[in-house]
C-alpha cells in the first residue's frame, strides 16, 4: 500500500507540473462519492482536490465533480454515471455495469471508464457506437489500461491512448 500511495503522490505531482486548474472543494468530492454510492479511486481523489476539477488530460477532457468540467451534456462525473445506470424504455437491453464510472470525454459519446469493482480500476473506452438498440451492451466496452494510474501515466508520458484502441 505504501508504494501505491507513493505513485499517486508521485503522479499527481506530475500531473501538476504538465496541467493544473482550480482544485474541488472537499464537498463537492464527498458530494460525487454519495451520488455514486462508493469513493472515488484515491488518485482521481488527489487530482480533483490538487491539480483540478477536471478539465485536464486528453480527448476533451476528464469530467469533474460538482463545479468542474462537464460533459458536452453538461453532466459531472456522478451525474453521467446516473443517468447511464438508469433504465433506457426504448432498449429494454440497456444495463450499464454497475460500477463502470465515465470519466473521460472523447467526443462521439466515446469515454473512458473505470472499473471500481476492482482494486486497481482498470480503464475500458465505452463506444455506443458499436451497438444497435436491443443488442447485448458487452460489445461497447473494450478493454484499454490494467489500472487508472496506467492510464493517467500513459497520458503524462504523451502515449497516444485514442490510437491505442482506434489507430490513428
């Protein structure tokens, strides 16, 4: 546990050096645990209240929480990982894994994900581009990056995470 707190403190001072934006408050982060109904990953905790509200990173950005960058429906993190988990009347099929929060933006309704069912958040891209109404949700997930960090670290060290999925 010492080195994972380590990295984050170690990433999160580097993220700082490549990016920085005004920092959320401690109620708005607690304010997004509740909505989703578990914590946040420790390291995108210790960005929101170091380096930014979102607003950072690659694609069009990393959501914050309240009072920070939003989607292009202007929804944060918490209020995009709501209305997904919500039930869809016209897709009876539609089941967005409980757990799997967006926190990426790529444009096209593609993001990022994290997985909190699992210590080290692996990363997934949602694409809804890859299904039609009524066909089983699995086919938009896509697996990218074993962990958040990877992916956070991947991003610092100008890896092209879009190519690393879709090409160039």
């Amino acid at each position: 546990m010492c080195s994972k707190v380590f990295n984050h403190v170690q990433l999160v001072e580097e993220i700082l050096k490549k990016e920085r934006g005004v920092p959320a408050s401690h109620e708005a982060i607690a304010e997004a645990e509740n909505e989703l109904g578990f914590p946040l990953p420790e390291l995108l905790h210790e960005i929101y209240e170091k380096v930014a509200n979102g607003g950072i990173g690659p694609g069009y950005k990393i959501l914050g929480v309240k009072g920070g960058h939003t989607s292009d429906e202007g929804d944060t993190i918490s209020e995009l990982y709501t209305a997904l988990t919500g039930e869809d009347p016209e897709d009876p099929k539609w089941k967005w894994p409980k757990g799997v929060v967006p926190f990426c933006h790529w444009g096209c309704a593609i993001y990022s994900c994290f997985d909190s069912n699992k210590d080290n958040y692996p990363v997934v891209w949602f694409d809804p581009n890859m299904r039609e109404i009524g066909e089983p949700m699995e086919q938009q997930f896509i697996p990218h990056r074993e962990s958040l960090e990877s992916w956070f670290q991947g991003w610092l060290n100008g890896d092209d995470l879009w190519a690393e999925t879709y090409g160039t």
